[in-house]
C-alpha cells in the first residue's frame, strides 16, 4: 500500500471553499492514477497540520469524497480510496472533459513502424511462425552458477560502468569461437559485444548510413532489419531471392544503375526461406561489392544450427572478406532475453562503432558478459550448442513428418540441412489468411510470408519453426493446422 505523497495547495482567496478545493484535488489524484484503489490518505489530523487549516475542513473534504463513492473510511483504520465501481462512475460525472487531464502536446509524432508480430505465446497455444530456442533447456544452473562466479569474483566492477567494446573475457571468447568454429581470423580487438544482434545492425547501419544512401537487401527478409535501416536514413532496395541465394545478377544490375552504400545478407540460412547462397555467388558477390566500395553486412544469426555435413564458412572467413562486417548472437544459442550479440569489423569502423553506442548506452550488462564469458571458458556453452543441435534436428525431423501426414498435398517443403524453421509453398487454392485466422482459434499461430514480403504483398509460402516446440507439441501442431484448414472460413 502505497503512501499518499503531499502536492496540493489551498487558496483561501479562491471563491471555492477549502473543503471543495481539497476534495476536488484529492478526486483529481485518483483520476490521474497517483492514488490508487485501496491506497490511504493521510488522517484528518495530519492532513489539517500539513494544510494549515481547521481539521473540520479536511474532515468535511473527506466526506464529500465519500459522498461521491471516491473513498471509504474504516472504523478506527483511516480513509482509503474505494476499490469498488463506484470510483468510477463518480469521477465521470464529477469531472467535466479536459479538467485535470494531461495535456495534448502540440508537436508532431511520425506513425509507428511496422511491427513484426509478438512472439509472446499465450498460455494453451502453438506458436510456429518464429524460429527461437525452446527456453525449457536453457542449462539454468551452469548459467547460475557463472554469474555467482562473475560476482563474486568480480561484482565491483561488473557493477559499474563498463567497457562499451563489452566485457574484455567475452570479447577475448568470442575471437577464439569465431576463429575457431567459423574460420574468422580475428583478435578481442576485432570485437564488440552489443545488446543482440539488432543493436548490431543498428550502430553499423548509423555508422555507414547517410540520410539518402541506398542499401540493399533481399526481398524476403525482416521487417526489423529494413527499419533499422530505414531509421539511419537509408533508402531500402529490395533484390530477389531464388534457390541459391541473393540473386547477384540483380545486384550487378542495380550497381550499374546507382551507387549503394551497402548491402545486407543472411548468406548461411537466408531469412526466411532458409535456403544456403551457393559459393559461386559469394565470391561474385564479394568482387561487385569490393569494386564497387559496398559494405556487406552479414548477419549470420544461427550458424550454429546446421544439421546435414559441414556448415559453409561464414563470407567474413572467404578471401573476399575485405569489405565484410560480420554481425552474429547469442541470443539463438540460449535464450532471446539474454540479448548478446556482436559485430566484427575494421578496427576505424569498429571506433566509430563505439563512439555511436556510448553516445545512447554507455555499455552493455557486463554481469552477463562475464557470466557468459565463464561458459564459453570451461566448455558449457559448446556443450549446449552440441546438444541443441541434436534435440534441434530430431524436432526438424518430426515436424516434417507431422506435416507430411497431415498436410500432404497442402504444403511443399525441402527439409533444411540448417536452420531453425522450414519454408513451405502453399497450394495455390488455400485462402492462407482464413487458414491462420481458423488456426488462431484452434489454438496454432502460423503466419504466411506476407510479414516477410518487402512490399508487405500475400506470398503463398509459411515459415514454420521447429525449434521452440518438442516432437509431441509439433505432431499436435500439425493435426491442429489440418482441422483449421478443414474448418476455415
């Protein structure tokens, strides 16, 4: 229960009574939220005191209050704010429109961006239409146990202000992964630690980006991603995508068209369709991009999920990395809420990089920098990765079977050899946007490729993720996607 804080001021000179003038500031304090239902105001006679005045005045203010279904007063307990309808009720028809209401500020506000859709899952329901780790195997004790490590060890100076590059452990871990897992030649120097991979891209497109320049990017890919750009001022290009990749022919075209300042690529798993552009294409892309002073920034947000041979090497690792800023996660390894990702690029960049970042945070959490830090030290966060990979494929593996027993003929799909979801082409006379509302109520939530759509336009495809969901959850989601299609409307 919360204690009433003081900010009324009576006016004797005022043609209002004093009685009035209080109830009235009282009943516009709860109208405004400061006094809440349930919360107690002070007694009459400490109010009187503070006032100034007769402690009949501030009981017969009281009472008006009561009168109007406001308060409530307990035998011997004091005066609180009813918590009944009543309040309400009485406010409307006490209160005439605009007083005491927060003003209207005169200044414009641009419309809100697109959004991408939630991905919080109410309770009973089966989200498909995101690819995000299952939190359920989140290893929460080794997790625990660094950050108990971390502060003990080391609490007065995580607890301050620290490095904007990132705690140096994780940035001295993160170049012995990337060097090693991902054949990135690079030093903690090479390295900055960013609140997830969206913080990333954003202090790298407000480092190359001025307002104007052109930027390219493939056609189906995040939302999140083009206004990010869109928000460093960038003029956002869309190029095509096919079985291979970027479509690089499209990009040589534009290139001699106009000048752009960059290009952003998920070359391992192309978001969303998940297909792995071709080698051939990397290295075109690579020589356009250097001939042509581009920046390529390659978001290479899950490489660890790759399930079938060797993962291609990321193009930050090829010969063609010269122009590359490599943006990474580890949000999809644990968990989103931990929000670690990080950038690699050309020691002027990454100066630049940081002076952006401290002039709107000063530093990212260095607790869990150096919790992490701990876990990639004694092997866990390997460990983990090794695991997910497993329980990953056999879930990717049950959900293509699920959707081949109840959707066969409904939905055509390759299963990925990496990844976090499947893309899937819809038959050509399924209504899909009565197909996810009939989903909805049956308790599924899928989404076709429209969200994903640069021109935001109905594709016939869904991206369906098989990694936050166990087999059994996937088998129901499927046979819950049938009967939506069978009951849509």
């Amino acid at each position: 229960m919360r204690k009433w804080a003081l900010t009324l001021q009576l006016d004797a000179s005022s043609g209002l009574p004093l009685f009035l003038q209080l109830s009235k500031a009282v009943a516009d304090d709860i109208r405004r939220g400061r006094l809440r239902p349930g919360d107690a105001l002070p007694s009459t006679r400490a109010l009187a005191a503070e006032l100034g005045v007769h402690r009949n005045t501030v009981i017969a203010g009281y009472q008006e209050l009561a009168s109007e279904g406001l308060v409530s007063a307990r035998w011997g307990g004091g005066t609180f704010v009813a918590a009944t309808p009543a309040t309400a009720t009485a406010l409307r028809s006490t209160i005439t429109p605009g007083d005491g209401a927060a003003p209207s500020p005169s200044y414009a506000v641009a419309a809100p961006l697109p959004m991408p859709p939630s991905t919080r899952v109410p309770p009973g329901i089966l989200m498909m239409y995101r690819g995000v780790p299952d939190v359920r195997l989140l290893p929460a004790q080794a997790l625990a146990r660094a950050f108990r490590r971390a502060v003990s060890s080391h609490g007065r100076a995580l607890l301050g202000y620290g490095d904007a590059r990132g705690h140096v452990r994780l940035r001295g871990e993160l170049a012995v992964l990337l060097t090693r897992t991902r054949g990135i030649a690079v030093t903690p120097e090479s390295v900055m630690v960013t609140r997830g991979s969206q913080q990333a891209l954003d202090l790298v497109a407000r480092t190359l980006v001025t307002p104007g320049d052109l930027v390219a990017v493939e056609r189906l890919g995040d939302p999140s991603t083009r206004n990010t750009l869109r928000l460093a001022g960038a003029e956002v290009v869309p190029l095509p995508i096919d079985d291979e990749g970027l479509d690089v022919d499209a990009f040589a075209a534009l290139l001699a068209r106009k000048k752009v300042r960059a290009i952003c690529v998920t070359p391992h798993h192309q978001f969303p369709t998940t297909v792995v552009m071709s080698p051939e294409r990397r290295a075109r892309l690579a020589r356009l991009a250097y001939d042509h002073r581009v920046a390529i920034l390659e978001d290479d947000y899950d490489h660890e999920f790759h399930y079938e041979g060797k993962p291609i090497l990321p193009m930050a690792a090829g010969s063609g990395r010269a122009n590359v800023i490599y943006i990474g996660s580890l949000s999809k390894v644990f968990a989103p809420g931990l929000r670690t990702g990080f950038v690699v690029a050309p020691p002027a960049m990454l100066e630049r990089l940081v002076s952006i970042r401290v002039a709107s945070d000063l530093a990212g959490d260095a607790t869990i920098e150096c919790a992490l830090a701990e876990l990639l030290e004694d092997g866990e966060l390997l460990r983990h990765v090794r695991r997910m990979r497993n329980v990953y494929a056999r879930r990717r593996d049950a959900l293509a079977e699920a959707l081949g027993r109840h959707l066969r003929g409904v939905l055509d799909f390759r299963v990925p050899d990496g990844g976090m979801a499947l893309w899937a082409r819809v038959a050509g006379d399924v209504d899909l946007p009565a197909w996810e509302r009939a989903g909805e109520r049956l308790g599924v939530q899928f989404r076709g490729a429209r969200i994903h759509d640069f021109h935001a336009r109905e594709q016939p495809f869904l991206r369906l993720g098989f990694t936050y969901h166990d087999e059994s959850e996937l088998a129901d989601a499927a046979r819950r996607m049938a009967r939506a299609l069978a009951a849509r409307r």
